[in-house]
C-alpha cells in the first residue's frame, strides 16, 4: 500500500519511481481530455465497474466542469495537486515537457500519465493527436477519429499504422463492447446458431428529441464544422456490421472485405420549406406564436419536460453545463431562469453568420436552423463470393452476402438499435433488449424459437461504454507491466486494431462519395488505392523524419 501511494501521490525521482514500479502491478494512469458526457462516461466506469485504470487528470476550458469532474473522478474531497487539472490540452502539454525535463535532472516529480482518453469536439481530434504523438502515450479516442479522410490519414500515419504499433489504441466503436452485442456475435460466429450469414439488416433509430438537439440545433448540425452525420452518429453502426460480417482476425481468419458500397439519403423535415405557416417569421420557440402547437418546441422539451421534472443530465447539461452547480448554490428557481434565458437567446437579419454558425442555439426554430446534415440514410454493402481454406481448414461465411444499415431520426426510440440477420439455417431478431433466434428446422412451431436475454449493464450504448473502458484499459495495464506485447494486448482485450477502426470509418467516406455521387462504389479497388495512398504518406514521413 505504501509503494502504491507513493506512486500516485509522492514528487519521486525518477529511479525511485521505477524501483516502485517494480514492486507493484501498478494500474495505468489516464489524462482526460473534455470533460463533457464522453469524458464523464468512460470515466465513470472506472469506478463503478472497478476497472485497472486511475483517472489521474482532466482538461477542459470550462472551469465549472473540469472542477465537478475533478471531485468526482480525481481529487474527491481533497485538494487537486499540479498535475491533476488543466484548462486546455495545451497547458497539459507544456506541464509535462517540463515535468520530464525537470525528472530528466534528477529532480523529484509527480508521475505522467500512460494514455490519453480524447472526447473533445470532432474536428479538434487531429490537432490534438498529432501534437501528443511525440510522448507516445496510448490513446482512446471517441469517435469519429476525424471529420475528413485527409484527417483520418494523416491520423493514422501518426500513430504508426503502417508499422508494428507500439502503443495501445481504441476507439469509441462502443458497439462491439455491450453484453448484447458480444453474445450477438458468439451466436452467429462461434455457435454458428443461423449457419451461414447470408444478410444483414440493421437499424440505428436516432430518436426524434435526439435528433433535433443535437444535429439540427447543437454541435453536429452542419457539415462544414462537423461531418456528415452518417460519420458522427453512425460510424460505429457500419463497424458493428463489419465486425460481424468482414473482422475475423480473433477466429485467425483473413478480413473477408465487401466487395460493393452504395448510399442514399436525405434532409427530409428540418428545412425552411417545412415551417408551419403559423410560425410566422420566428426564428426562436419563446417568441413563436406556434411554440404551444409544435413537437420541437424548445421551452417544452428542455423546461417543461425535463427540467420541471428534475432532470439536469443530457441535453439539459450541455445547454447549460454548470446547471447542478447553479442549482445547487442559488436554487431550482434560479436555474430555471437561467435555462430560460440561454434558450430564449436569439438572433436576428443583423447578426453575422460568423457569429450565429459559432454557437449552439438551443431554443431555435428547428425550421430556422443552419443545419444541412441528414435526417434519413440508408447504406448498402454487398459482399462477392470468396470461399477458401487455410492451412487445410475450410473458412465458414465468406459466401455472397449483403448488408443494409438504415440511420433514421424520426423514431420513438432513441439509439436503440435493431435489426434481423438471416443465415442458411435460420433467423435472428434483435433489438437493445433481446435476441430472438428462429432455426429452420422448427418449420411452423415460431413457438420454439430461444429468446436470449442478455444481462443488462450500466452505463452508457448497453455496456459498451464500460466494455470498451474495460478493455482499453486492461490493454494499457498489461503493456506497461510487461505482460504483453502492443499487438498481443490489443488483439486480446480491445480486439480492434488500428487498420480496422480506420477501415470503418473509411467505409462511411466511400458510402458518403457513393451518395453524393449518384454511384455505386467499388470497395475493394477503392480501399486498394487507399492503402498505395497510406504506403506513400508513411513513407514520405519516415524519410522526411530522417
């Protein structure tokens, strides 16, 4: 116990520290960067599911928020020290420089950190990568990885993709994590419960509040400050299908790529053309005579709705981030007013663009909007024959299939996905709940079919949240104490590796050109003259780094 506190307490000279380290199977130590519900949610598992990880500093712009983070993560009830607390990642950066300058000398020093958990805004990821990468830090970064092909490129040639890595990386691909979607996937690959796969129907249902929040009035509305939205909600829906139908390293199988990508979509509600006649001019719900009438009306959803009845979490917390500490000191009233008031917040002809594009307008007519990304889309991938064997051993699932993905706004549920998968043999259901397993064999007796319930997990997308902390972090722990190796540590516990975080996400840059396109793609040619591209940029680095 007392080697453990000096450690993660204690200025220690640098042979001190690594004569600690040595006496100890020490829990890896994590700088988290955005305090926002991202953040709060991986780390909130650590606790809660006891995971082999310390959340040992936070950075954030907003004062409020890193210090709310800070006592329920980090310090708890005491003082936070130096290195516990930043307003930017960039403070983070010249603290520690100078820490391993400072150790470098002999000097006594707290302990840095061995990763990285980045949930800031999208487009910031790439800025914030590359600037890391010198301190090698392992690194779990929410997704998307970046906004652009160009940024995810440049991404992964930073972190060493094209080499044998030598630091562990995750991404939010929370999907692959959640209790269901692990048994989903031991049913149809491992016990093989349908056959063969032959096609793939899956559904992401946004959810009508959930949409208009946060892709019509917040952060994800428009393309030219974040992306499509096929890459900011649903990148990890299209890793979820290709985790069943092409990842097979961790069954020691070839990846069986699509061979096919096409993609069409639409902004169907949420334009000018759609505003209710009685709305008049409004561009705000609180002076808009039809605000009583309207499913989106601002006052209703985030006051009336949610607030009025206790409810401070998402979204209320991001239209006012220090809404507990506000309540708190000054009263429920006081609050109220103070939401009231931010959404109340409008603008007008005279305002410039500049400064209407730089903010999130909560209480906005969800007509009057800026938005331009997709509320309905739906992507289609096929798959060509590629039966073949290895060393003797005949490779199950590499027939001909087909994957549709349907990303829609306009549902009650909210993110809970479903979907059906049909196999040579027979037929699953699922949503976020259960999995409804129908075999042909059982010829008019629907009676029959085995209803799995998988256990229901805290936190956040069913689990996966946790999951993917967990395995993250147990990847971290085993590196840095020996145990294995980068490659051996991420195939066993994150059970992604780089190239294929990067090929999901390339996949929805190559739906995204079929679509604006008019076009069906070619995946495999298209992915082929992606990876020359890769091969080159690595390339260009390492003889530009020499």
């Amino acid at each position: 116990m007392t080697a453990t506190r000096n450690i993660d307490t204690e200025k220690l000279t640098a042979s001190e520290r690594t004569r600690l380290y040595s006496t100890v199977r020490r829990k890896p130590r994590f700088l988290v960067i955005g305090a926002g519900q991202r953040g709060t949610a991986y780390a909130s598992a650590v606790g809660r599911e006891g995971l082999p990880a310390i959340i040992a500093a936070i950075a954030d712009p907003i004062q409020s928020k890193r210090i709310s983070f800070g006592k329920r993560y980090i310090w708890k009830d005491g003082t936070p020290r130096e290195n516990q607390i930043f307003d930017s990642w960039q403070q983070f950066l010249r603290y520690e420089r100078s820490r391993q300058e400072t150790e470098a000398t002999g000097e006594k020093v707290y302990a840095g950190v061995d990763g990285i958990i980045l949930c800031t805004q999208d487009q910031t990821h790439k800025g914030i990568l590359e600037a890391f990468a010198p301190l090698r830090l392992h690194v779990l970064c929410e997704k998307p990885i970046a906004t652009t092909l160009k940024d995810c490129q440049d991404i992964y040639v930073s972190l060493g993709g094209a080499e044998s890595p030598d630091r562990v990386f995750s991404t939010g691909h929370v999907l692959r994590y959640s209790p269901h979607n692990m048994l989903l996937r031991k049913l149809l690959l491992e016990d093989r419960a349908i056959g063969e796969l032959i096609s793939v129907e899956h559904t992401e249902p946004v959810g009508w509040f959930h949409f208009s929040h946060s892709y019509v009035r917040g952060n994800w509305r428009k393309e030219s400050i974040a992306a499509p939205s096929l890459l900011c909600k649903s990148c990890h829906d299209i890793d979820f299908i290709l985790w069943l139908l092409c990842y097979k390293t961790d069954f020691g199988e070839p990846a069986h790529l699509p061979s096919l990508v096409s993609s069409a979509g639409n902004l169907s509600v949420f334009t000018k053309r759609r505003k209710p006649e009685a709305a008049g001019t409004a561009t705000n719900c609180f002076s808009c005579s039809h605000e009583q009438s309207c499913d989106w009306s601002a006052k209703k959803m985030y006051i009336e709705k949610l607030y009025d009845k206790g409810h401070k979490d998402f979204p209320v917390c991001v239209v006012v981030p220090d809404i507990e500490e506000i309540t708190a000191k000054a009263g429920i009233d006081h609050g109220r007013a103070v939401l009231t008031q931010i959404l109340s917040s409008d603008y007008n002809i005279s305002t410039p663009r500049s400064t209407v594009e730089s903010k999130q307008w909560y209480g906005r007519c969800v007509w009057e909007s800026d938005n331009d990304v997709l509320d309905d889309q739906i992507v289609t991938m096929t798959w060509d024959d590629d039966f073949r064997s290895v060393g003797g051993k005949d490779l199950p699932d590499r027939g001909p299939k087909t994957a549709v993905f349907h990303m829609v706004a306009f549902t009650e549920a909210q993110c809970e996905r479903r979907g059906k998968i049909s196999g040579t043999h027979g037929e699953i259901q699922y949503d976020s709940k259960e999995i409804r397993v129908y075999r042909f064999d059982k010829f008019l007796q629907p009676e029959a079919a085995q209803i799995f319930t998988p256990p229901k997990a805290a936190g956040g997308h069913g689990g996966g949240d946790g999951g993917l902390m967990n395995g993250f972090s147990k990847a971290v722990e085993a590196v840095i104490n020996g145990e294995l190796s980068v490659e051996q540590a991420q195939a066993r516990y994150v059970g992604c590796t780089l190239k294929e975080a990067f090929m999901s996400h390339a996949m929805v840059f190559a739906a995204e050109e079929a679509r604006l396109g008019r076009k069906i793609v070619d995946w495999q040619d298209w992915w082929a003259n992606l990876e020359q591209r890769l091969l080159s940029q690595c390339l260009h680095t390492t003889n530009h780094a020499r």
